[in-house]
C-alpha cells in the first residue's frame, strides 16, 4: 500500500468518526429531549388522574350516597396522589 492511499484511508477514517460523534450528539439531544417530554406527560397523567378522581368524589358526594366512610377514603386517596404529583414536580 502506498503512502497515499494510506493517508487517503486515514481521512476517510476521520471523516466517518466525525460523522459519527455528530450522530451521536444528535442522538443525545434527542434522548434529553424525549426525556423530557416522558416527565411532562407523565405530569399530565398525574393531573388528568387527580382531576377524574375530583369528578368521582363529586359525584359521589353529589349523589347524597351518605357513605361518609367512602368520601374520607376517596378523599385520602386523592391527598395522597396530590402527594405523588407535587413530589414529581419536585424532581
């Protein structure tokens, strides 16, 4: 092989591995960027969850049921994913 080609080889060499770090850049910008979608979807969840779980127990107290120990666990569990959600915020 001669000198030239060897060089020309080594180049070509360069230019993949340049190419390929720019890719990989890429990539982890995407990455951080679906990251963060993940964490304001899963966000959203938690807040499309509480407010059902509002429409629920309004529904139920609505409804004059009378079941006073239904409404109090409902209600304890509806702090308790407000709980969940503000703790994810706080991440």
């Amino acid at each position: 092989m001669h000198v030239k080609e060897l060089r020309e080889k080594i180049h070509q060499v360069f230019r993949e591995f340049e190419e390929l770090e720019k890719r990989n850049e890429e990539l982890q910008q995407e990455i951080i960027s679906l990251k963060n979608k993940v964490r304001l979807l899963e966000e959203e969840k938690c807040l499309l969850g509480n407010q059902y779980e509002n429409l629920k127990l309004a529904k139920a107290l609505e409804a004059g049921s009378g079941n006073i120990v239904e409404a109090r666990n409902k209600m304890n569990k509806l702090m308790r994913e407000i709980d969940k959600c503000v703790a994810l915020l706080n991440d």
